[in-house]
C-alpha cells in the first residue's frame, strides 16, 4: 500500500483519484509522496521514505526545487488544471478596472443608510464612469495555459489582442483567433496595450521584469493586471507610475503590505484557482502524478527532473536511476548496470539541466549489490526497484 501525506488542504474528490491500494495517512514519516498547495516547504526536512512531491497548483515558489532533486524527490506541479478559473478572474479584474466597479461598491457600501440612496446614486454614479473593452488591446505577456485562454477570451470579446513569448512552442498547433498578433517583442506590448496582462513564473529572469525601465514606455492610463506573482513587478516603481496617472490602475491578485495600501490598486486576495472545479482539478492531476510515478516510474510535470513517458512494466524488474551531474551520464550508467544484469529488455533515458532520470527494465529479479554500488555513485540521488 501507498501513503501519502497533506500538507494542505486538498480537494476531498480529487483524493478520491487514487485507488484502493492508496492510504491518506496523518504523519509525515509515514509518507511516500506528498501532495501540498501553497504549505511553505523551504524549512521541512523530508522523511526518507518520500520519494515525490505534487504541488496541487501551478507555481512552486513555496517549495526547495533544486535541495529536493539532490535528494532524490522528483516534484510535480499541475500546469492548466487551474487554468480556466484564473482566466476568468483575469477578466473580472479587468472589467472591475475599466469600469471602476470597485469604486461603485464602496460608495454603496458607504450610503447604504440613505434613505433617497436611489436619487444620490444618479448624482454620484458620474465619478465612476469608465470605458468599455470592445475595441481595446490587451497585451498578454505568457501564452501558457492561462495566457492563452485569456486571449482566446478577450478576442471573443472583441478586444485586440498582442501576445509575447520567449518560447512560441507553447502554442504550436493551436489556431490564433483573428484579431491576435504575436508581437516581436515586451517592448511592442508596452508601447501599444491599453491592458497588460503578466502571465509568467518568478524567477531569477523575471522577478521585476516591470520595472520603471518598462513603465515609462508604457501607454499613458494602461491598466496592469498581475495574477502571477507580485514580485513580476518593482513595487516603488509602480507606487510612483500610479501616483503620476501614467499607469491607470494595477489589478493584482497577489497582494502585499505595500501594494495593498496603495491608491488605484484593486486587489484581489488570491482568488485565482479558488474554485471548487480547479481545486478538484488540481487535485485529481497532482494525484495521477504521483501514482504513474509511484507505480510505474513515469515522469510528467516535473519542475527538478526532466519527465520521461514510460510504457508499462514489460518485465519482471524495473530500475530507476535519478542522478545530478555536469554531463549527461546516462550511457555510463547504462554501461554500469548491463555490466552486473546483462538481461536489460528496456531502456528509458532523460537528461536536462543537470538532472537525469535513467529507467530500465530488467528480465531478472534486481539483485540487492546492484543497487549498492550505484548508489555509492556520489551523482546519483535515488535509486529504486519497481
């Protein structure tokens, strides 16, 4: 029997994934994977026994990738399981923006004990007129999952859309809607977007991807939507863009002391994957995640080692080699182990960015000094038999 173990919360139908033979437990130490939302991993030391991680969610800034790999533990997250519900609040943030929505529910709020309310409202509701969508052009920086969808939308909406990516493969074979260009460049967006929308992961390259390099080639009254990460963007540089009205307003889903206590900031307590379809979502993927990894040693969404599609056992042993190296060492390995077990009837191999996963599988039971000497290799990680 599995165990696995939550660190949060996790969608009680998307548990219900995995079969029979799985056993949700309450003590870590117990553990062989760990499923986790937005639980800060960075201090937790894992118990031996965990050999994977599934992050219910896209963004992995809560968990040690690269401490992880060298242990051992591949990490997965659910990239587009929670796509659509992202998309959606995406949308509502920019109609709150346009249409100053959020002004007109305050002043509600605030004259709610007038008894002419109906009459005070038609001298009132002139300080709240905004625009309309239809027409405009949103700038899309990401076409990922989220980045995509959103665009597909607002060109349904009649909206012009500009997207950028450094890498246009997350898009290959998909048919662009007639009213997107991919734009050459960020600096095309900035110069024509009415709307900007950043949908990207933090990381060393684009943490304050925004700044106020970027913010003075930017369209006079745009509106900055940030559902990503907070730190995409250069807070103090922002604070002075919005005093200065040349950003209109800044939509943002990840508020923080200071952006929180901005004028022309909406925003919006992490809402993004906060329905009840994409945590079941989520959910049910980060679970078929770890059960092919589990079970069959498959790979799929990993953010610390490459993945790596495996057909099912075919033979009486299946050994999985997990190794960090300089160089790709697969064929040495490879070499190591038909030297000990010559019967290999497959061979899986993957390598990127210093991480290798090698997986063979054996007509012959593994025998247990096998497994000794590789794992007194210093790169390899994590061995185990299937």
């Amino acid at each position: 029997m599995y165990k696995i173990h939550c660190l949060n919360n996790i969608s009680k139908s998307g548990l219900e994934t995995f079969p029979d033979h799985y056993k949700i437990v309450e003590n870590i130490e117990q553990a062989d994977a760990l499923l986790v939302r937005s639980y800060k991993m960075h201090e937790l030391d894992l118990p031996s026994s965990v050999l994977a991680i599934a992050r219910a969610g896209a963004g992995v800034n809560n968990i040690p990738l690269e401490r992880y790999a060298n242990e051992g533990v591949v990490v997965f997250n659910t990239p587009g399981a929670n796509a659509n519900a992202v998309k959606e609040l995406t949308l509502a943030g920019m109609l709150i923006a346009s249409r100053h929505i959020n002004l007109g529910l305050t002043w509600v709020s605030e004259n709610k004990e007038d008894t002419d309310i109906q009459k005070s409202i038609e001298k009132a509701k002139k300080a709240f007129a905004g625009t309309e969508i239809l027409g405009k052009t949103i700038g899309i920086i990401g076409l990922g999952a989220i980045g995509f969808k959103l665009a597909k939308s607002c060109a349904a909406l009649g909206m012009n859309v500009l997207g950028y990516d450094r890498d246009l493969n997350v898009i290959k074979g998909e048919i662009l809607p007639e009213s997107m260009k991919i734009a050459d460049s960020n600096e095309e967006i900035y110069a024509s977007a009415d709307f900007i929308s950043l949908h990207l992961p933090l990381n060393d390259h684009t943490k304050h991807i925004i700044d106020k390099k970027v913010m003075q080639h930017m369209k006079d009254g745009v509106v900055l939507l940030n559902f990503s990460r907070d730190q995409l963007v250069n807070d103090d540089d922002l604070e002075d863009f919005l005093t200065s009205g040349k950003i209109k307003a800044y939509v943002t889903d990840f508020p923080n002391y200071k952006t929180a206590n901005m004028e022309h900031v909406i925003a919006i307590p992490h809402l993004g994957a906060s329905t009840a379809e994409a945590e079941e979502n989520c959910a049910a993927m980060a679970a078929e995640e770890i059960k092919d990894y589990l079970e069959l040693g498959i790979i799929r969404n990993s953010v610390n080692y490459p993945d790596i599609e495996l057909t099912k056992k075919l033979c009486k042993s299946r050994l999985i080699i997990l190794y960090h190296s300089q160089t790709d060492m697969r064929e040495t390995i490879i070499s190591d182990v038909i030297g000990e077990a010559p019967n290999v009837c497959h061979a899986y191999q993957a390598f990127k960015r210093e991480y290798g996963v090698i997986v063979l599988d054996i007509d012959d039971l593994v025998d247990s000094k096998l497994i000794l000497d590789l794992k007194a290799h210093k790169e390899i990680t994590h061995v185990r038999v299937i």
